[in-house]
C-alpha cells in the first residue's frame, strides 16, 4: 500500500506543487522572520492573567506530528480533498507572510528559570523562532485547517477525536507557553474560517483528473 501510494504521489504534479510551494513557504517564513520590520505588541491585560504553563510546551512540538500525518493522511484517503487542503495551507502561509511584512506584530516572552526538561525545550523554542510573526498564528491556523481536513476524510471516530483533543492543545499551548497573544489566535481562527470558505467555493481546486497506477 505505501508503494501504491507513493507511486501515485510521484505522478500527481498538483500534488507535487502544492507540497513544494508548502515548503518554500516554511522558506519565506524564516526569511521574514530574520527581517528588521517594525512592531507592534496586541497584548491586552487579559494575556498578562495568562500563566506560563511549561507542560503545554509538548503539545506545542506536537503540531509538527499533526501538520506531517495530515499531508499523508488526507492524500491517501481522498485526492480532491488533499488538493484543497494543501491550497488552504499554503494560501494561509503566504496570507500570514503578506500581513508579517506590512503588519509585524511582536510578543513579549518572560525569562524562563529551571533547568527541567519542559523549560529547556521552552528556551530551545525562544532561541530558534525570533518573537516575531506573531498575528496570525501560524501554529494555530494550520492546527486548525488540519482538524478540519482530517475530520472530513476519516470515518474513524477515534481518530476524529484525537486530532480534535491534540488540534486545541496546541491552540492553548502557543499562550501558555507565551509564543503568542489572544489576538493571534482570534485572527488566525479568521483566516483559517475565509479561506476554508474560498477553497471549498472554488471550483478550479475540484480536479477530476485521475492518476493511473502502473
């Protein structure tokens, strides 16, 4: 089956694409990040009440699990369904970086003590991703578009719910853990609601076309 399956992924060039503008996307994100721009903070009072949680920091690490299954996962239970979630994703990356250049916002993060585990890989999170990028979240946005996406093409009830539990964790964890602020959060649910709709509306994302297995 995972030859089967790869087999067809190699022949499906809007598959391909997709992936590949996906990854150059994750490319401009570090880029942007690395920018000079000016920010501004959309912390309100009500972030300031939010306490750092550094448990939640392992459902944070594990969006990538999810972000990384759905790609596999949805291609190899429903091609259409693939192709739109992949133009959700990479049209909510590229949408994130537009508003990163001409709208950089920034979070403040609290210096982390302990030397556990939790709050290593906290420190490790701060060293390696600048606190920019912040509105929309990313890490929100694309846990939620794989939520959705997952839930439509799996029958397993198991599952749906486990992806449902982990999706939101991750949403909690990007405040608990101080990487972003409640209007990131607030926005990326709006984004991801627009451009769900977009993508389902569209009928150009309905492709008919079938790859032949040989």
């Amino acid at each position: 089956m995972v030859k089967d399956i790869a087999k067809r992924f190699i022949k499906d060039r809007k598959a391909i694409f997709l992936v590949i503008s996906y990854l150059l996307t994750i490319i401009g994100y570090e880029l942007v990040n690395g920018l000079n721009i000016q920010s501004v903070s959309l912390a309100t009072t009500l972030d300031s009440k939010i306490p750092l949680i550094k448990y939640f920091v392992i459902p944070y690490y594990m969006w990538y699990a999810l972000v990384l299954f759905s790609f596999i996962y949805i291609y190899t239970k429903n091609n259409e369904e693939f192709y739109k979630f992949a133009k959700c994703i990479v049209l909510t990356m590229l949408s994130a970086l537009i508003i990163f250049i001409f709208f950089q916002t920034s979070v403040s993060r609290p210096i982390i003590v302990g030397d556990d585990m939790f709050s290593n890989m906290i420190r490790n999170i701060y060293a390696n991703d600048r606190p920019v990028n912040c509105c929309p979240s990313l890490h929100v946005a694309l846990a939620l578009i794989c939520s959705i996406w997952v839930c439509r093409v799996s029958e397993n009830r198991i599952l749906k719910s486990t992806v449902i539990v982990v999706g939101y964790l991750i949403i909690l964890s990007t405040l608990f853990i101080k990487q972003h602020v409640i209007m990131d959060v607030i926005v990326a649910f709006i984004q991801v609601f627009v451009l769900r709709n977009i993508v389902d509306r569209n009928p150009h994302v309905e492709y008919e076309e079938t790859v032949e297995i040989r």
